[in-house]
C-alpha cells in the first residue's frame, strides 16, 4: 500500500534538530497517517491487519529511535525532544494499544499462521465481528 520505506537509524546521522524533525515528520505525515487511512482495506481480509499492525510497528520503531538519538546526541529538538516522547509520544501508543494493537498481535497473527489453513471461515466470521467496531 502507501507509505515511505523505513531505514536503519543510526545515531551519527540524526546529529542535527533539522533532520530529526524532517525525518520524523516524514514518516508521521506520509508514513502513519498514510497507514491509518489504508487500515480500512486492510482489515477486510483476515490476515491482513496483521501486515497493516508490521507496517505500522516499522514507522513507530524508527520514530521512538530517532527521537531517542536526538536525546542522546543532545540535539534539542524542539518538536521531537524528551517532552514529547513523555507527553505524546508514549501516550498516544498506548492508546494504540488498548485500542487496535492488543487485537492485532493476538487475533490476526494466529489466524494468519494457525487457523488460516484449517479454518478459514470462522476466522472470516470473527475478523467480521471485531471489523465491525472500526
């Protein structure tokens, strides 16, 4: 689907607030919110969401390192600094959590490995029952 590719983030190449800031804003702007809007077609297909909860855990990963190499560097980003990550940062992923995430790494993930093959419509069925919540 949409979105930007992810990169190894290495510390020495965030060295600057301006990078931290373009970096993490990309893949916020082009990359989450690009993810949040596709969910819908993922959802539908069973399995599916748990390829959308990968692609999403890529994007969050990279933001929490880069974030991170900016505290550690001392850089001083004013947008993507220490209070950020305590006061949006960290909050906001639990609320991905309690709401979608807990869903995705438990229900998806075993249908997509275990009961895919044997099962397939009742995991049809329920992935319909939990869909209908979003």
């Amino acid at each position: 689907m949409g979105g930007v590719p992810t990169v190894a983030v290495e510390c020495s190449a965030f060295a600057d607030a301006e990078t931290i800031d373009s970096t993490i804003t990309t893949y916020i702007v082009d990359g989450l919110i690009v993810e949040n809007e596709e969910m819908v077609y993922y959802s539908w297909f069973w399995f599916g969401m748990y390829f959308w909860h990968l692609n999403m855990m890529s994007y969050i990963e990279k933001i929490e390192a880069i974030a991170q190499c900016g505290i550690a560097n001392e850089v001083g980003s004013e947008n993507f600094g220490e209070d950020w990550m305590g006061e949006t940062f960290y909050p906001t992923m639990q609320l991905y959590i309690d709401n979608v995430w807990y869903l995705t790494e438990i229900w998806w993930v075993t249908a997509f490995i275990g009961f895919f093959p044997y099962f397939g419509w009742v995991v049809l069925i329920i992935n319909i029952i939990f869909m209908l919540d979003f």
